[in-house]
C-alpha cells in the first residue's frame, strides 16, 4: 500500500528509517541508495551526515569529499588514512565540488594525509570553529588555508 508523504506514519517511517541507517557504514549507506527514489533521499538527508566519525578508517578521497558535501559539520578523520587527490574524478565533475563545505569541527589529528590534500580540504572549509592537525606534515599551502578560517577559535598543531 502506498502511504501519503502528509501522513504521521509516513513521518515516522522516515525517522525510523534514517535511524537505521545512523547504524550502517558509510558504502552501506550508499547503497541502500540504490534500493528504490524514497530510500534515496533519505541516504543523503543532512541529519545523516552531520557528523561523520572516519577514525582509524581508510576512505578514499572522493568518497570523503561526497560525504563533506551533504552538510557534515563535525568530522573525525583522527588516525585515518585518506586515499588519493581531494577533488572528484573528470567524469564525475560538478559545480556543487568547490562549493564552501558545512564543516564546524575538524579532527585531523594522526591522520594520514598529504598536506596538498588537507589544504584543498581546509580551503573548502572557511566556516571551522576548531581544528586539530596534531602530528601531521604542515606545508605552506595547508598554513595559508588554515588563515582563511576567519571563524577559528581552536587551533591544535601539537606534534
């Protein structure tokens, strides 16, 4: 039976639903995407997203930069290993790749990441609060995009 997107039980499926997916791993997430158009929308709902815990996880960068773009405000990539450049591939190439990121908090300590990688990341992220590079490789590309967070209020950079 098809049920009305005005109903209560429509709304209560839905939250239901997106309290499941709070459960699954990101590629399961992205799959069920796949299953039918409501389950789609619902995948890449912004409550799902908002924070995102990636530690000690590997990720491959363009799957990062889709998680980032459906508003993740607090991120955790501490000990993670990111994989591959920040931007997406040629075919798969949108105006929405450089839009300004949603991102509050960064935690990219002990992660693994080239510092290439981490300021075009940065560069994305001009509305961060508090930031944690503790321990990784800081260039000169990666300070001047940590100067363009006007918004900064915690700096980590401990080695």
């Amino acid at each position: 039976a098809v049920v009305s997107t005005q109903s209560t039980g429509e709304t209560l499926r839905h939250e239901i639903i997106l309290k499941i997916f709070s459960y699954l791993k990101f590629e399961d997430v992205f799959r069920c995407a796949l299953v039918c158009r409501h389950w789609r929308s619902l995948s890449y709902d912004r409550l799902l997203w908002a924070k995102f815990n990636l530690s000690q996880r590997s990720i491959p960068s363009d799957r990062l930069l889709t998680i980032l773009h459906y508003g993740t405000k607090y991120l955790s990539l501490s000990c993670a290993d990111v994989k591959d450049p920040l931007t997406p591939s040629p075919r798969k190439k949108r105006r929405r790749s450089f839009a300004p990121l949603s991102l509050l908090y960064a935690d990219c300590g002990l992660c693994n990441i080239s510092p290439d990688h981490l300021s075009r990341l940065l560069d994305r992220s001009p509305n961060l609060l508090k930031l944690n590079l503790e321990s990784l490789t800081l260039s000169a590309g990666v300070l001047r995009a940590v100067s363009r967070c006007p918004n900064l209020q915690v700096l980590n950079m401990a080695m």
